[in-house]
C-alpha cells in the first residue's frame, strides 16, 4: 500500500508537470533586439568595453608576433589604441584566470592546471590565438630573464619564440580569437580546451 | 477489562498519509516547473524560477553562443529582483545524460525533486535537442570549444539559431548591449555539475528514459561519469 501511495503521488507530480507544460511559453531567450549599429573594426567582431584581466602563470607556445598601434572599435563605439598579439599553438601549462569586472557582475574562467588556447589543427598546423589589448607581463629567461614585451622585442626582434615557456603572463584584454581552420564534427582535439570553472556572480 | 477498539476494515484509503507525501511531491514539482510538452517534434523541458543543480557527462553541441544576462528571480522572502547568469545557447545538440536536483522546503522539511533523462551508457549521446539554452550561476568541469572561438563578444552580437529563411536571429539569448559573450563553431563540455538558474530544452528530438522522483532530505545528482567515445553528428 504504502509504495501504491508513493506511486500515486509521483504520478500526481508528473501530471501537474505536464499541466504547467501545456501553459508554459516559449523560451524567453528569445528576446530579439536590433544589432548594434557600430561596425566592428581592427578585431573581427565587436568586444565588450569592459575588458578582460587575464594571468596564466606558466604557458608554452611556438611563436608570438607583435603589432602596436591598432586601432580596434569596442561595441559602445570607442576607438581604443592597443596592441596585438598572434600565439601559435598556445598552451596554458598551469593556471589561468580570465576575469572581467563589469557593471554589475563579474565573469571568471579559472583553469587550475593545464589547458589550451590554441593546438593543432587536424591538417597538423598550429592554430592561432590571437589578443587585441595589453600584455603587462610576461617572463621568458633566455640569457638572464626578460619580462616585458618591448624588451623581448627588442632581444628577439618581431617573432618571439616561446618554445621553451614564459612564466607570469598579466594582461588587460579586449577581445580574444582562436581559430582551427580544419574544425569539424567528433573532432576531440579541441583547440581551447579549459578545465576548470566558470562562474557569474552579481554583487 | 475495557472493549477492545473497533476494527478497522483492511485496504482502506490512509488519506492522511497520503496526502503527506503526495503534497509535498505535488508542491515540489510545481516550484521546480518543469515542463514536458509532448509537441510536434517530442517533448520540451524547462526549468526556470529557482535555481537547480544539474550534472551531465557530455554536452556537445554546434553554433555555440553564451552571454551574460538578467534573469529575473523570486528571492526566499518572495520578492522579486534579478541576478547576472552566463546564459547559453546551441543551435543544435546532444546530451549524454541529464539530472536534475532541485530542494524545497515544505512544512519546516526538505524535499528534492530529481529528474534524470537518458541511459547509463557515457558512450551514447542518447538526448538530441534544439536550441538549448542553460542559465548559468556556475558550472565547473572540461569546457572544450572548436572551429573559430571568440571571447569576450559583446553578448547581443552572438548568433545561434537560424529562422524559417536560414538567416541568423538577431540577438537569441536576449542579451543587453555590452555584456561578455562567447561564440564557438563547436563546444563540447564533459563532466559537468553546475547550478542553472534556468534550463531550457524546448525541442528534444529524441525522446529519452525519463525519472521523476520526489526525496525526502537533501539529495544531490550523482557525479557525471567521463563520457568515451565522440558524440557524432547532432
């Protein structure tokens, strides 16, 4: 009788369900609303203003190339003078946070140990991550360790090789891209690839 | 020597008792609104008003957007106001396993409302659906993405779905101008527990085993197992 009762019960759960189905709308996500009307410009698509804080505490990468002087367009229609960065194959070795703080939320992507930004496609090349914004810090040891990009331009010249790691990278972000030129359905090697947490928290 | 009570007649309706636990389950499952539509294609699910941890072992779909949004709430003392959620969309996906775990207090005692969809198989992607979205509070597990990502997208610029015509709708996830968004070709997140402050499946196009249950107590989802295998083509 008793597990006759519970049965009951559940049953009753479920029709009440399937009665608040019948009432229920659709997805509210649906919310259209006209597209910006700035136009993107330096980076592919509009970035946020609010930029993002981004630290990994040890990466490893083929390559990095910088561009000054970029002129990108944020989606509230600033102009904002920065620099970017193209990565190849860039790998996140241990930790990193991405971070912004915005009016009335922060977003945080934390990878406590290792992850990827960028790998290899499955033609083999490498992929690129490419960041529009400011790399505060970044610490590479060649001869004696160097840990601003003007000085490892200075020392590398335009093409900086990451192959042996840097450490304490610290940057202020607006927009990042990574691209697989060769992606496809069931591939498993995924360029970014972040294990960790994500979490959106209102003050 | 006092008379002994009279008798009561076996098989009676113990309608007290039933009530107790009927109530409760009746209360829980209209808090946790879920909706199961049995509609054109299948059947819907939605989640929304309080917010409910979920696991999966997989959730793999195409045409991937997320976006920071507002989600209006019922705080415990009833009032209403909004939190900020990460609110995600796919175009099109797969489910290799769902559960759902919502508590709720009835009568100074707690209760959860678990519902699982899906086998126990974490090689099949047995739950194909349409236009998911997911409000997330937090979610912690592999969050995997493909083909071009861009983060930090203003979030009323991502696209997922497509209209009647093949064209983009404009803004799907409803975000305001300027909030943080993603947009991936491709996202695959394995062993996922989170809390959703809203879940929204209102197209599965597979119909999967599906279990209802109402607990005494606290009781979470059990931990998602590692997905093997690829999930194929949603």
């Amino acid at each position: 009788m008793r597990g006759r009762r519970k049965a009951v019960a559940v049953v009753a759960a479920l029709l009440l369900a399937v009665a608040t189905a019948l009432v229920s709308g659709q997805p509210s996500s649906a919310a259209g609303r006209p597209p910006a009307a700035v136009t993107p410009l330096g980076v592919p698509f509009l970035p946020s203003p609010y930029p993002l804080e981004v630290s990994i505490d040890s990466l490893v990468a083929v390559s990095l190339t910088v561009e000054k002087d970029v002129t990108i367009r944020l989606s509230d229609g600033t102009p904002k003078n920065v620099t970017k960065y193209t990565f190849t194959k860039l790998k996140i070795r241990s930790h990193m946070n991405v971070t912004q703080r915005a009016d009335g939320h922060t977003v945080v992507i934390d990878v406590p140990d290792e992850g990827s930004l960028g790998g290899y496609d499955s033609a083999g090349k490498p992929e690129t991550t490419v960041m529009w914004g400011n790399i505060s810090n970044v610490c590479v040891r060649v001869v004696f360790q160097i840990c601003q990009v003007q000085g490892l331009l200075e020392f590398f010249g335009s093409f900086i090789p990451l192959t042996a790691g840097a450490e304490d990278f610290r940057g202020t972000i607006y927009a990042i891209r990574t691209t697989d030129d060769h992606a496809a359905l069931n591939s498993t090697d995924n360029p970014v690839h972040l294990p960790g947490t994500i979490t959106v928290t209102t003050p | 020597m006092s008379s002994p009570a009279p008798l009561r007649p076996e098989g009676r309706t113990h309608w007290r008792r039933t009530l107790a636990v009927a109530v409760p389950a009746l209360l829980a499952a209209g808090g946790l609104g879920s909706a199961m539509a049995t509609g054109a294609l299948a059947v819907g699910l939605r989640v929304q008003d309080r917010p409910v941890d979920f696991t999966t072992s997989s959730l793999y779909g195409t045409q991937y957007g997320a976006a920071v949004v507002d989600q209006e709430v019922v705080r415990p003392d009833g009032t209403a106001g909004s939190v900020r959620v990460l609110r995600m969309g796919f175009a099109d996906g797969v489910l290799n396993g769902l559960c759902l775990s919502q508590r709720q207090q009835i009568a100074g005692a707690t209760y959860t409302l678990l519902l699982t969809l899906g086998d126990d198989d974490p090689g099949s992607w047995e739950i194909r659906t349409q236009n998911t979205v997911l409000d997330l509070r937090n979610a912690t597990g592999e969050l995997d993405m493909d083909g071009i990502v861009d983060l930090n997208v203003n979030g009323a610029d991502v696209r997922t779905v497509k209209d009647a015509a093949g064209a983009y709708v404009p803004n799907p996830l409803g975000a305001p101008q300027h909030r943080f968004g993603i947009q991936a070709r491709y996202a695959k997140f394995d062993r996922i527990t989170g809390t959703a402050q809203d879940f929204q499946i209102p197209g599965l196009l597979t119909t999967p085993r599906l279990k209802l249950s109402v607990r005494p107590g606290s009781v979470a989802c059990p931990a998602p197992a590692a997905p093997t295998g690829t999930p194929g083509t949603p």
